[in-house]
C-alpha cells in the first residue's frame, strides 16, 4: 500500500542538493515515478565530501533512493526539447534553481505549461520569488542565520550555534512534497495544474512559528537557553557515564520527578509549585536535581524515571541510534547494497500508511544509469538516435 499510494504519477525531478532531492525522494517513496535529470557534470552534491567519484557521496544516497537517473543537457536547445517532451507527459515538474534561470532557458512555468496544462510545477528558492533577496544563493545554515534561529540556539553567554543536521533543507523538501500531493489531489476534481512556489528562508522561518509568534506577543527578542526552554523545565544532567535530558511540562511530571529523586522539602518548596515558578527560579533548582540524579546508577534512574512515566531521554551518538530496537521496529532503516558491495543504510520515510512502511524498489542512481531506458520507452528514441546524442554530448556525462 505505501509504494502504491502515488502509482501513475509521473515526477520529472530538475533538482539537486538535498532540498529539491528530497521533495522527490518523498514522493518516489509512496510510488510515484520519478525521473531525476541532471546534467551531464551531475547533481552538485554528488562531489560532496567524495572528490571526483560522482557514485560514492552518502548525501546524495540518502535523498534520491526510487528513482530513474538520467543525464540530459536541457541548457542546450537539443536537450531542452527533450525535456519538454518529458514534462509533455508527466504529471509533476520540480526544481530548485535560483528565480529567473529557468526562465533563461526557457523551461519557466510558462513554457512547461504550454506543452502540458494539467502539469504540477513546484519552483523552490532560497529566499523567494519575490523581494530584494530574491536572487541571493542560500545553504542551510545562511537560512538559520537568517530566519533567526541561530540567534536561539546555544548557550546563554555563548555564540549563536547552528543545527548540526540540514533540517531547512529536509524541511523545506517535506513542506513542497505536501503542497504538490495536495495539488494533485486537487487536480482529481479541477483537472487543473498550478504553479507551487516555496523557499528555504520561509521554511526556516515557519520552523520557529511558536518563537515568532511569542516574539509578537510580548515585544522581546527571545534569549538563548543552552538547553533550557521557555515554557517547561529542562534538566541536563550527567549520570555515571551517560548524560541524560528530563523534561517537567507540568505539575504533574514535577509531582512524580520529586517521588523519584526523594529530595527533603522539595515538594513542598513554593518557588518550584508552579511551572511559571520552576522556571524563574531555574538557576537555582536544576544544580539541586543535578546533584541528586549524579548519586544514582544509570540503571537505576533509567529505570525509574521510565516506570514513573517522566520524559526522559539518555543523549546517544549516532552509533546508538542506528543500533536502537525501536527504529528496526518501526521500519525506519533501509539497507542496500552499493555497487562496490558495501551496504548502506538508508533512513525511511518517518510514517506508515496501512501499517507499512518505505522500501527501496530502486537504488540511488549512479550517473546516467536509466538514460537509455526512458529515452527509448517514454520518448520512443531508436538506438541510433540515442547513440547519436551520447555522441554529442547532450546525454553522456562530462568528464571528470
């Protein structure tokens, strides 16, 4: 059921990096046919951390499993043609090239639209189709810079601190897969296609809703915490040889945490009856409950802040994560196995639809892997002519 959800349509997937690759990736996921197109030197992100091997970046394997790879030179006249007779018969067109260069080559919304009416276009930017920023490049952390985020992450006397993981990329993918399964939903009753604009800088501005929305209320620039929160108590703490986080949202979590931990007089002290109390007097209560968590065993406060339903969690590396019980049980890792025989896990799509989870059909693409394949069965291009593209340069990818 979660491979057919999207059976029958088509996405011709212009993009690269980790945006636009994972908006498709998402969508290829629930079945749909997605036909990734890059031009001959390949998708940027193929180069990452790699060198000159195009096939071995863990980046791009993890953002473009299920899908056709072909390489098309659509800034050539030849090569554009050619993929207007793609988008002639696909459902959805996505890229995420800076606002005006589709234009420049002829392959806006307008001139997709011609050849196909019903088409799902989805253009996504940096900043934006429209205001002074409109055509600034962008990567994930300028956006954390930008929206603000940077300005509310780490420590209270420190420096602003980025995300350690791309989350406006992955983000901003997640947000323009739903707006186009929305269109498409919407073109079932209209038989209309429509034009979907979305941008990274909005994204990671969407991300902090509740922040800006604080922000407006009360007129202040919200502080840096380290690992402090504005609305619940949160404590970090170091036991044995393990760091652990807590979290108290309400009266009754801080009933139970005083249970666990038996501090004399802790119940019952006012400045900590309240959350709004907790809160203020922070500085003060959280080295208390340090200090009493330090004297136990890892065992033992794991096992009773899970027994007294406490939100807890131990701060784990990525080694432990992949390791977990509870992401095998939910399906979220996808092994495959490379051509160089290395298997590689990849991480699912993070829902299940009728109790199932994403599966790899299709490997990420090696370069060029499908080219011949789709040009003969959706273009019906003999072999000849195939060769005779190749040989141009239009479909064989440049050399390293």
């Amino acid at each position: 059921m979660f491979g057919e959800t999207l059976s029958g349509v088509r996405v011709l997937d212009v993009t690269r990096m980790i945006v636009g690759p994972t908006t498709t990736m998402l969508l290829a996921d629930l079945g749909a046919e997605v036909i990734k197109v890059e031009l001959p030197r390949g998708d940027d992100i193929r180069y990452m951390q790699t060198g000159s091997d195009p096939d071995d970046c863990p980046f791009f394997d993890a953002v473009n499993r299920n899908k056709q790879g072909i390489i098309l030179n659509y800034r050539l006249p030849e090569g554009r043609e050619l993929l207007l007779e793609l988008a002639a018969q696909s459902d959805v067109f996505v890229h995420n090239y800076t606002p005006g260069v589709m234009e420049d080559w002829d392959l806006d919304y307008d001139a997709v639209r011609a050849v196909n009416p019903a088409i799902i276009y989805c253009s996504i930017s940096a900043f934006g189709e429209r205001g002074p920023l409109r055509q600034r490049p962008g990567t994930d952390v300028l956006f954390q810079a930008a929206s603000g985020m940077m300005s509310v992450t780490g420590e209270r006397a420190g420096d602003p601190i980025r995300v350690g993981a791309p989350i406006i990329d992955v983000g901003t993918g997640i947000s323009a897969a739903l707006a186009i399964t929305a269109a498409l939903y919407r073109r079932t009753t209209t038989s209309e296609g429509t034009y979907i604009g979305t941008s990274l800088f909005e994204q990671a501005v969407f991300l902090q809703a509740p922040m800006f929305t604080w922000h407006s209320r009360h007129s202040l620039e919200p502080p840096r915490l380290g690992n402090q929160s504005a609305i619940a108590l949160i404590v970090d703490a170091r036991i044995e040889d393990e760091t652990i986080v807590l979290a108290v949202p309400t009266d009754k979590f801080w009933a139970r945490l005083c249970e666990v931990l038996s501090v004399p007089g802790l119940i019952d002290d006012p400045r900590f009856a309240t959350n709004s109390g907790r809160l203020e007097n922070q500085e003060t209560l959280v080295p208390i409950l340090r200090e009493r968590l330090a004297t136990l065993t890892f065992q033992v406060a794991s096992d009773s802040l899970t027994k007294n339903q406490i939100p807890w969690a131990p701060v784990q590396s990525y080694d432990d994560v992949v390791e977990m019980e509870q992401l095998a049980a939910n399906g979220m890792l996808l092994p495959f196995d490379r051509s160089d025989d290395v298997t590689v896990r990849l991480v699912a799509t993070p829902f299940r639809i009728g109790g199932e989870s994403a599966t790899i059909s299709r490997p990420p693409p090696i370069m060029g892997r499908d080219t011949e394949e789709v040009l003969r069965t959706k273009l019906d291009l003999s072999a000849e002519r195939i060769a005779e593209l190749n040989a141009s340069g239009i479909t064989a990818p440049a050399p390293l």
